[in-house]
C-alpha cells in the first residue's frame, strides 16, 4: 500500500476486536454480479487491505480458496486468529504486488481499504491475477454518515459522534485520504469497461456503548489525535456525554448503528 495505517499491536488488537462484520447481503451482491459472466463454482478470492478478516470470511463460504492480503503483519496474525475456516490463507503483502498467479482469481475484493491504495498499481495487479470476465468488487463505508439510535434520543446521540468526529478534522488529525469521496470511491475508477456503483445497501447492527466506542478508538484520525494531544480525554468525553444522552450509567446500554455502504464493481473483460 502507498499509505500505511493500523499497524502496531495494540492498534491491530482493537481493529480486530471492535470492527464490524460485514452483513450478508453484501457478499450476495457482489455475488450476483460475479455470476452475471462468471457462473459458480467459484474457485478462489482474494481480499486486498483484509486487515483482521472480517470482510475475507464472508468470502469463505462462496470460493473454494480464499487469500486475505494486508501490508501488516500485525494484522496478519490478529486475522488468522481470528479465522474459523480452514479455505483462508492469510499473507503480508502490499495490495500493488500481489502473491498470487496471473489470471487465476475470479474476484478481487477491498473493504474499507481502497483508499489507502496507490490504486493505478492495484488495478494493474488486479488485471493481471484476474481470469477473464473475473470481477473487482471495492466496497465502502464512511466516517461522516453514522447514525446511532436508541429509542427516541437517537439525534441527540448521532450528533455527539459528529461532533467527535469534527473535532478531529478541525485538529487535522484525518489523512487526505479520509475525504468523503475517497470514502465513498466517488474519486475511484477503475480501468475496466463494465463498471457498476451500487450505493443501494446498508451497514446496521447492534453493539454495546462500549464496543461502539471501542470502534471510534480506531479510527486513524483518533489515533493522530492521540499522538498529538495523548490524554484520552476526548473519547471519555464523549462517552459521558452518550451515557447521560442513554440516561444511563452503563456502557454495556445497548445501540442500534446504521450507515450507507458504498459500492463499486468492475468486471475484467472476456469472452
């Protein structure tokens, strides 16, 4: 990767620990563009910047071999930790050289991560690795469009995190690459012919208080904000505020997080 993020041990342990799972509905979508020239069975994946894995294992079940490739070690071992399926491998490697065999893979996937990419150089690998009519699916989800409800103080709540998340740009903690449209891969295009955006789906969970904040902790925004003024005040701010917001004095008070997914699909020409 041309841009590098979340790589010590302490900040890897909590991208693995409070990152959300990926839903369903976002492998059956990328799936269903997949078969649109590429039928099943589907024989290998391999997703770029997996970080912990989260995204790869949603993979797992619709290939029969599934590479997660970071730039990080860290990340590396904290995803084969993680890992419950016996069709993943995991590999250090930057998303621009890719360890995998020309024209062997029916899709490529990057989750949260194309931004960080030099991406003329990914795409360039992609080409390569990918079979004919095999796919690139780059999916998003950004830091500016979070909502956090709870029965009737949801706006309340919402606000907060905004505010949070503003204090951090107005302190320049976030990289150029934490913009908006990079985020939203409005600014990314792929050098394929057959291109497809689907901003139609959603992220929603549920969580704890604490894990929702545990979440913001790994922000890379966050974290420069630390290195800068290291006092943790911020955060904890934050968390009492949401607590009196949930009038409660629990971080274990559950909440409901939703956000727009942003996608972006590309298909290598074929026969």
């Amino acid at each position: 990767m041309a841009y590098r993020r979340f790589e010590g041990v302490d900040q890897t342990a909590k991208y693995a620990r409070y990152r959300p799972m990926w839903p369903s509905h976002v492998a059956e979508r990328v799936l269903s563009y997949l078969e649109e020239k590429l039928p099943a069975p589907h024989d290998r994946a391999v997703d770029v910047g997996c970080g912990s894995g989260q995204f790869t294992q949603l993979l797992a079940p619709h290939f029969n071999h599934v590479t997660g490739i970071d730039v990080s070690d860290n990340q590396i071992h904290e995803a084969r930790k993680m890992n419950p399926y016996e069709n993943i491998q995991f590999k250090t490697s930057p998303a621009e050289n890719l360890p995998v065999d020309s024209q062997s893979v029916d899709i490529v996937t990057g989750a949260n991560a194309a931004h960080w990419f030099d991406l003329d150089r990914f795409f360039a690998e992609a080409d390569r690795v990918l079979k004919p009519n095999g796919c690139i699916a780059l999916v998003a989800f950004t830091i500016h469009d979070i909502t956090v409800d709870a029965n009737s103080n949801g706006a309340l709540l919402t606000q907060l995190v905004r505010d949070f998340k503003n204090t951090l740009f107005d302190a320049n903690c976030w990289a150029k690459r934490n913009s908006g449209q990079w985020e939203t891969l409005k600014d990314v295009y792929v050098p394929f012919a057959d291109i497809l955006r689907d901003n139609s789906l959603t992220l929603e969970y549920e969580t704890t208080l604490a894990d929702f904040l545990g979440y913001l902790s790994t922000w890379s925004g966050y974290v420069t904000y630390e290195e800068k003024y290291p006092s943790g005040t911020l955060l904890k701010t934050l968390e009492n505020n949401m607590l009196k917001a949930l009038d409660t004095t629990s971080p274990e008070t559950k909440v409901h997080i939703k956000r727009p997914l942003y996608m972006l699909l590309a298909r290598k020409p074929g026969p």
